[in-house]
C-alpha cells in the first residue's frame, strides 16, 4: 500500500509543511551563503513564500510555472543569484529534513524536486 | 448561483471556479501567485458573507478573524463580498466626542473617545483619526472593549507632527473628531491560555500593549505574561504606577521598565527593551510574542524572536511609522 502514497503523503502533507517551515527559513536566515538575500524583506510573506516552495518540493499541490519561477527570482539574479546559493538552499532543506527525522530516501526526492527549478530560478 | 461582490460589481461565480479566477477574469487586479493557498500572495478580505474554512488555512489567527481569506482556494457556496486588503474605503467614518485629554508624560497625550456609533475593536487595533478630511494618522487603542466604555489613545507629540501637535494643542474635550476603523492584526486572541507571552514595547508603544495585556488577563490568560517597556529616560516611561498595581494584582504578570540612557536608578532594567527581554527569556520556542512601537525595533526584534525559537505565527507586530508628509 504504502507504494501508492505520493512524496507528499508519505511525508505527511500539510503539517510536515507546516513543521518544517519555520526550520528551514531560521536556516536559510543564518545562512551566510544566502541570507543577504532576504535582507529588508516582510518575513511574513517570505514564510508563505518558503512554504510555498516547500509545499511544491514535497511534492504538494501547487501551479507553479516554470515562467512564475523565472519572474519570482529575475530581481535577485541581477543581484548576483548563481548556482552556488541554489546549492545552499537546497542544503538547507536537506538538513531541515534531517533534523525532522526524514529518511534519506525522501530527502533525495525532495531535492531532485527542488533541483529540477534550478535553471528557470537562475533565469537560463 | 453564488455570487461575488468587489466594490460595487456583482460577479457570478463559475461552477468549480475560485473567487481568484472569478476576479482575476473580470479584471480585478488581485496579486497572486502559487494558486494553492500556500503563498498568501492573493490575500482578501470579506466584509460581507463567511469565507469557507478552507480557504482560511494557514493565515494567523487574527487574520482569521477578520475574514481574511485566501480566494485562490476559496469556493464559497453562499454570496460573499469582498475587498483588497489596501481597500481601504471599506469602513465608514465615524463621529466620536472627546470626553478627555490628559498628558501621560511630557509628550504623550491620553486621548478618550465616545464614539457616536459603536465601533467593534479589539485592543491593540488601531484607528485612524482625522484632522480634517485629508489629514488622518493611525493611532493603536490601548482600551480593552467591555472593560473600558471609551476608547483610549496614546498619542505622542512629534516634531513637526501636524496631527499629533494638532491633538496635543488645539483639541478640547468636548469637541468632535471623525474616526475610521478599526484596523491592524496585532492582537490577544483567547485560547492557548497556557502560552507565555513577551510584550516589547518602546514609546507610546506601550498604548496596544497596554490593551493587550489587560484583555488577555482579564480573559484568564494563566501563562506568565512578560512586559519590557523601554525608553530613553524616565520621562518616557509611563502608567507605571498602573502597571506595578497589575503585578500586585495578577501573579502572572511581570513588568519590565527598561532605560536605555545612562541614568538607570534602582527597579529598572538597564538596555533597550528588546535586549533586556531576549537576555531574560533567550529561548523563546512556543511563546506569543508582541512587539510594538519604533519600526527599527519591531524589525530587528521581529528577526531575532524568530531566531530565538518563536514560531512565524505566534509573532505579532505594530510597527508605528512616522507619516513622510509629517
């Protein structure tokens, strides 16, 4: 049985959303690689917007385009966004996974999830 | 047939259609972005008619209460009406006496209010009181509805503050002022009674602390409830007196008058409020958190409670910014 249940499922949807949330945005705030990134910004859109993302690397329901990603990121590209922060925050998740007592096999799914809007983030 | 009402347009919602798609369709310039109710881009509010539950999920609690609503995830099977959350014509103006004025401290004016309709606020809101029909700033209600008949500001005289200096000068009781409101979600929401609470304040920062705290005491807040008041001298502070009665009254509460200037006598804490508050309670996982006042302060201490373990949802802020056409 346990085969037909999505990442998302197995995961344990919303509320593993929901745990992981604040985790993964103290994470990406002490993260010297990336937090000039989130510098000035409302952190209570920034946290729907990290759950936003987390929702969708769970593989969560969501409708993000390709196109949304390039538009949602374009302004931090011009700042210097490159293939090394992408890596951080793809860390970063990683180790939120970590610490909430995910399986190392789920981990990797989210991350190939999360890798595979790497190039419409970095605008290529 | 459900139908949605924005500003003065009736929208009939399609079978299986979002109140966003519905809008959005009909060219209603509402934000959005994930579509899932995740991102909270597309944010409204309802000012007629329930927003279903669901479509609720994930907002704070004091968002909740107001009706706010994510429409992207919102299927309604009643009418619903509803606005943007920078609609801001949605309240009507309301008359209101002032039945007294009375200096707090050098510089901040107590100001009482009657309103000639009743308004239904909740402390820590604020309103927006106006000069004259151009001329409106936002001040937070520190009165506690059912506790208090009035409602209760205080307003702190700005340097070349045209309404503040109007309030402090020119206004007599008796006169009539124009209201608008209440708005703001920075407020006590019952349950959880059991939750430890940090009120930070500065200035007349204390006003919605100062309502938020006694509406949680008096709806049985059990938790310890921590006030750190700061300011530069001890002529900034004030209601101390008030406020020391309530530690004799309540066991729970505790007061923290904090001076960030050099001449700190005994009974105040030395620092500004905010460092004095995360040195006493440096782990703040599972506390409420309420941070009110100087907008440098609410943002720095906004970061670091959630750095020091406050969950994102248990942070409620007032930030008091200064009007750039002061």
């Amino acid at each position: 049985m346990s085969d037909q249940q999505s990442l998302f499922e197995k995961l344990g949807g919303e509320a593993a959303v929901n745990a992981a949330v604040d985790i993964f945005y103290r994470k990406v705030l002490s993260d010297d690689r990336i937090s000039s990134f989130f510098e000035g910004v409302d952190m209570d859109k920034q946290a729907a917007k990290q759950k936003a993302f987390l929702t969708m690397a769970f593989g969560g329901p969501h409708n993000y385009s390709g196109l949304d990603m390039r538009l949602g990121h374009a302004h931090l590209v011009e700042r210097g966004l490159n293939d090394s922060h992408v890596d951080a925050v793809i860390e970063d998740l990683a180790a939120t996974l970590r610490e909430l007592n995910v399986g190392e096999d789920l981990i990797a799914q989210v991350a190939a999830i999360a890798e595979s809007t790497r190039n419409d983030v970095l605008g290529r | 047939m459900v139908n949605i009402r924005y500003a003065k347009d009736n929208f009939e919602l399609g079978e299986n259609q979002s109140v966003l798609d519905c809008l959005t369709s009909r060219g209603v310039p509402v934000p959005f972005s994930c579509r899932s109710g995740a991102c909270q881009t597309c944010l409204m509010r309802a000012t007629g008619g329930t927003p279903p539950e669901n479509s609720q999920q994930g907002l704070k609690d004091s968002l909740k209460l107001q009706n706010y609503f994510l429409p992207c995830v919102c299927h309604p099977t009643a009418d619903l009406e509803v606005a943007l959350p920078d609609d801001d014509d949605v309240q009507a103006v309301i008359p209101a006496t002032v039945k007294s004025l009375k200096l707090l401290n050098p510089e901040i004016m107590h100001v009482v209010l009657e309103c000639h309709v009743p308004i239904d606020y909740r402390a820590g809101q604020f309103i927006n009181l106006f000069q004259d029909q151009s001329l409106g700033r936002s001040y937070s209600l520190a009165s506690v509805p059912h506790e208090d008949e009035h409602l209760h500001l205080h307003v702190r005289r700005l340097p070349q503050g045209r309404v503040s200096g109007w309030i402090h000068e020119e206004l007599r009781p008796g006169e009539t002022v124009e209201i608008r409101g209440p708005g703001g979600d920075c407020f006590y929401i019952p349950g959880n009674a059991e939750q430890g609470l940090v009120l930070i304040g500065t200035g007349s920062g204390l006003a919605p602390l100062y309502g938020i705290l006694r509406d949680a005491l008096s709806q049985d807040h059990t938790g310890p409830i921590h006030l750190f008041h700061g300011s530069r001298d001890l002529n900034g502070l004030y209601l101390t007196g008030e406020l020391h009665d309530l530690v004799e009254q309540y066991s729970n509460f505790n007061y923290v008058p904090c001076l960030s200037g050099k001449d700190v006598p005994h009974g105040y804490a030395s620092g500004r409020a905010d460092d004095v508050a995360f040195q006493q309670i440096p782990n703040l996982k599972n506390w409420r958190m309420f941070l009110c006042g100087h907008p440098d302060m609410v943002k720095i201490a906004k970061k670091k409670a959630f750095m020091a373990g406050a969950s994102m949802k248990d942070i409620y802020v007032d930030a008091f910014n200064v009007s750039q056409s002061a």
